[in-house]
C-alpha cells in the first residue's frame, strides 16, 4: 500500500507512550487502542493488512496474533479468521 493510502490514520500522530497501547499485554490498555482505531478513517484498510500478513504466518509468534490492528485484538483477529468466507 502507497503511503497516500494510509493518510489520516490516526495511530501515527500518537505519542510513542500511546502507540505502545497497540501491542500491551493488558485488556484495559487495548480498550484505549481500539478507542483510538473506531473513528480512524483507515480502519478496514488496516484490518485488512493484518488479516492478509497473519493469513500467511509473517506477524504470528507460536501461533498466536497479536497487537489491536483495524480496531480489533490478536484474539478477535483469530476468530475471524476462522469464521466461513
């Protein structure tokens, strides 16, 4: 993806102490990330990336996904993942 595609994302602008929410061990701190993902107008482009990367093992460490991409958890990535096309 082009870097015009990504315009108004908002994660980038985040202070460095507020982008680390993205990728926290905690449910209470990615709340704040998904706070973060719901208005951001790249959203599905983003969960796209994600789901495309971890679809083909790059991302996933012991089978496991993880960080808040396009608003959702490693967790919640996982079983949509698993859902029927």
């Amino acid at each position: 993806m082009s870097t015009s595609e990504w315009s108004g994302a908002l994660c980038p602008e985040l202070p460095e102490s507020e982008k680390a929410w993205f990728f926290a061990e905690s449910g209470s701190t990615y709340k704040r990330a998904k706070d973060i993902c719901h208005p951001c107008p790249v959203r599905g482009k983003c969960l796209d990336l994600a789901m495309d990367l971890e679809g083909r093992g790059l991302g996933v460490h012991e089978g496991r996904r993880f960080g808040v991409w396009g608003g959702l958890s490693g967790r919640e990535r996982s079983r949509l993942a698993k859902e029927p096309a």
